[in-house]
C-alpha cells in the first residue's frame, strides 16, 4: 500500500534561493520538492506538498491532512514560534508529525528557541539543511509502516 505524506512550508520559505543565503544557501523551495518527489517515486510513497505564508491555509491543510494522510511533515517557518492556531489544529492529529527546520533554531535569536509544534511532534529535525526534506521524509516512511488508510 501507498504511503501519503504531505510537506507543508510556511511563510517565506517560497523565497528560499533569494532571501538570507548564508543562512538558507542557494536552493528554492522548487528544487527542495523535486528532490522531495524524486525520494516519494523511489519509496512508494504519495506525496503532496504545499506552500504558503497564509496561517489559515496552513491550518486548513493540517486538518485536511487527518482524514487522508498517513503523515504530516511541517516545515512552519516563523509560525513555528507564535500559532497557537496551527499548534491548535496539529493537536487533532492522530498521524505521525514531524517539526522540520532547514537551521537550527537553537543557534538562532532567543525567540526561536520555543516552539509551538515541538511537544505534538513525533520528531524534529533541525539544522541539517535542505537535507533534512529528504532526512524527514526516510524517517516518516518508517514511521508510517503500518498505517492503513
């Protein structure tokens, strides 16, 4: 059976490749889901990726994710550290979540050092830059081995 995970991405991450390189380097978020896809073809998962810098959106697609997804991997950007919405609406779930950062907020200013979504998290991977897409993807796989939706 097909695996589906979804990837959302939060605000700004649709400007990656543009905006703070040294901190981000020089890949956008396109070439982040084609290698995301290229890994999903390879491992028979369905994979769905959605963007956006709109929290209601987001909100919106975490809730549809609890009736047709075998996992959620959440990249929120800065929402991570202020959405009580979004950690409202992950709080629904009854699917493995992953909390994904491309730096390690822990090295960053104070106020990214508390997250909203790291206690509802199943994991979280920060600080292994784009990689860690294709790093959280393998450990969703895994734990989506004996779901059956």
């Amino acid at each position: 059976m097909m695996k589906k995970i979804i990837i959302l991405n939060g605000p700004n991450l649709n400007l990656l490749g543009e905006r703070e390189k040294e901190k981000y380097g020089n890949i956008t978020l396109e070439d982040i889901e084609i290698n995301c896809k290229e890994f999903a073809n390879k491992n028979n998962i369905s994979l769905s990726l959605y963007q956006s810098n709109i929290e209601g959106k987001l909100v919106e697609e975490i809730q549809k994710a609890r009736k047709d997804q075998h996992g959620l991997i959440i990249n929120a950007g800065g929402y991570t550290h202020t959405s009580v919405a979004i950690h409202d609406a992950l709080k629904i779930l009854k699917i493995p979540i992953i909390e994904l950062h491309i730096t390690n907020i822990y090295n960053r200013e104070d106020f990214r050092h508390k997250s909203m979504i790291s206690k509802l998290a199943t994991a979280v991977l920060c600080g292994f830059g784009v990689e860690g897409y294709i790093m959280a993807l393998e450990a969703m796989n895994k734990f989506c081995k004996n779901e059956d939706r």
